[in-house]
C-alpha cells in the first residue's frame, strides 16, 4: 500500500505536529501545503517532514494554496470538546472552521477528511454539526461521519474522535465505509519504554488502591487484553488528572490540557512506582514511529499530542478511502 496515493496531492490544515501527514504520506501521497499557528509545534513539523507551515489560516488566501486532491484537518476542537466551555461557534477557534469551507469553496477538492472530538456530534443539541453538514452538503459533497476510537485499532489509547469524510458529488462515489474494527489486542505495556530518563514518579502518602489487576490467558494460552483503561487506585479525591491505571489496559485519553498529578497523560502503576507517560511514550500511543523527531520541551510534547490525531485510525479510513473510484482518473493516468 506504500504507493497507493502516488501523485495525489494534499494539503494539511490546523498541521499541529503532522499526524495527517505521517499517515498521508505513508501511501505515497504528497504534501503541497501545512498550515499550523502554533510555532512550537510548527518546528516539529518542520524537523520530521522538511517543510515549514505557514501560519495563522486566518490569515491565508485562497489563491495562495496549491490546487490539491485531499484536504486534510483536524480543526480545533477545544470550542467543542465536553472538557471545555463548550462555546462552539460563539468561540473563535469554532468558526476556524468556515476557513475550511472558504478553501474548499474555492479548490474543490475531491476529499475531506476531517477530524473532531466525539463530542461535536452532540454540540448545542447537534445544531453545530448540523450547520457542517449543511454548509459542505452545499458546496456539492457527500458526508459520510462516524466515531471511531483509537483503542479499536491496535493502538493502546482510548481516544474516541468523529472523522467526517466528504466526497465531491460529481465522482459519484457510493461504495465509501468506514473501517471495522481490527480486533488487534494491545496494552499499554506493550509500548512502554526500557527505563527511560524523563519519567514524572508520583509519590504521595495520599495514594489508594482500590483492586488489583492480572491478565488471564485464554484457552489458547494467550493473554486476554481488555482493550479499554483499566483504573486500580487514585490519589488525593481521584479527580482529573488523579487515577492510577493498570499497564495491562489502555492509556485514558491523551489531551493537551487538563490539570492534576497526571495531567496530559494520566497516571500509570509501572513495576513499583506511580508515573506519567514519557513523550516518546505518548507518540507510541498515537501511533508515531519512534524515528519521529520529539521536542525537547517535555511539556510542549504533552500538548502537541494531546492534540494529534490516532495514525492507525487515519490509515484504516484512508485504505477505505483507497477503494473507491474518486482517484481512478489520476491512477490511470499514472500508469
């Protein structure tokens, strides 16, 4: 599949540290645009993939943007997100979505691929996402929305996020479905570092224990995964930010923010001792290679992914995305 998307151009909007490039790219598709506002995680960007967003999308012509076949964003989902103030589009970060529309607008590209907190399908009662579906539904694209969670795809994250995949209506595509689960059973364990150097230990004399947790092997002998986080313990009132979870489960939700001792990561029982999640740790579960190029600021890679998107579910949409007919001209051609 390394080739699939070879000669299908895109351009990746609200860029953040790539996660839509790694998994783009991964099938030969080229990058022609990023768009990122955030410095920090524009050199990142600019560190793995040998090119420099450009900056506040607000900011950019239209005419400005290379033509493209696939227009990527995960746009900011902080207006929409339940952990938030939930103003949607009274927030500015809300409307940087009409900045999609106005590049789609004038590009026409023949797929979205879009991405948002599981929430933004429940927003002010589904009118937020119902002004979405209206707004690209209008400008000739058919919608095709669905939350999938990273846990379901070999990834040892519990990350529930809408993908919205839209399809320029004159391709006629018909046969677009979103990926099964790959039932592939994965824990936290198994991404673990070998004594890394920059891990946060929590030691608190106001630590409980609420139960223990062994996996059991199946009747082939192997170890039966749960596939979802497994909390045994908590400190001080076991808010945000303060429950232990077992390595034999999922890691909680990554995010960008958030307070408490295991801010950004959650908190982990590993061997004997209490700790976060390193960075390198966090790219794993986001599905990053681990020749992916971290800054050195741990709390800059907290938030650059917290933010990111999950790349093994972004490669089973784009295999499904690969099935359809929508880049058969292009390919033909190719070839």
């Amino acid at each position: 599949m390394a080739n699939t998307l070879k000669n299908i151009k895109f351009i990746d909007l609200f860029a953040g540290i790539g996660g839509f490039h790694q998994a783009m790219s991964s099938y030969g598709a080229n990058c022609v645009f990023a768009s990122e506002w955030d410095k920090h995680a524009a050199e990142v960007y600019s560190h793995n993939y040998g090119m420099t967003p450009h900056g506040d999308i607000t900011n950019l012509k239209e005419k400005s943007i290379p033509q493209h076949d696939i227009l990527c964003g995960g746009f900011p989902c902080q207006a929409f997100s339940i952990s938030g103030k939930q103003k949607g589009f009274n927030d500015t970060r809300g409307t940087l979505f009409f900045d999609i529309a106005r590049i789609v607008k004038f590009h026409r590209p023949r797929v979205l691929l879009l991405e948002n907190v599981s929430n933004f399908e429940k927003h002010d009662d589904g009118k937020t996402l119902a002004t979405v579906k209206a707004v690209l539904q209008g400008m000739g694209y058919d919608l095709y929305l669905k939350i999938l969670n990273a846990s379901d795809y070999g990834l040892p994250q519990n990350r529930a996020r809408i993908f919205i995949i839209c399809f320029r209506k004159d391709l006629k595509v018909a046969n677009f479905k979103f990926p099964e689960p790959t039932n592939c059973r994965t824990c936290l364990a198994d991404i673990l570092e070998d004594n890394p150097s920059d891990i946060k230990i929590i030691s608190r004399p106001d630590t409980f224990f609420t139960k223990s947790f062994t996996p059991k092997k199946n009747i082939f002998g192997e170890i039966d995964l749960p596939n979802r986080p497994i909390q045994i313990g908590y400190i001080n009132k076991g808010g945000q930010g303060e429950r232990i979870y077992s390595p034999y489960g999922h890691a909680i939700t990554l995010s960008a923010y958030g307070g408490g001792a295991g801010a950004k990561t959650g908190l982990y029982l590993i061997g004997n001792v209490i700790r976060k999640l390193t960075p390198r740790e966090c790219a794993r579960a986001q599905g990053f290679p681990d020749d992916f190029k971290i800054t050195s600021s741990i709390s800059q890679s907290y938030k650059q992914f917290g933010n990111s998107v999950a790349i093994n579910v972004l490669k089973a949409i784009i295999e499904e995305i690969c099935k359809t007919s929508c880049f058969s001209d292009i390919m033909n051609n190719a070839a």
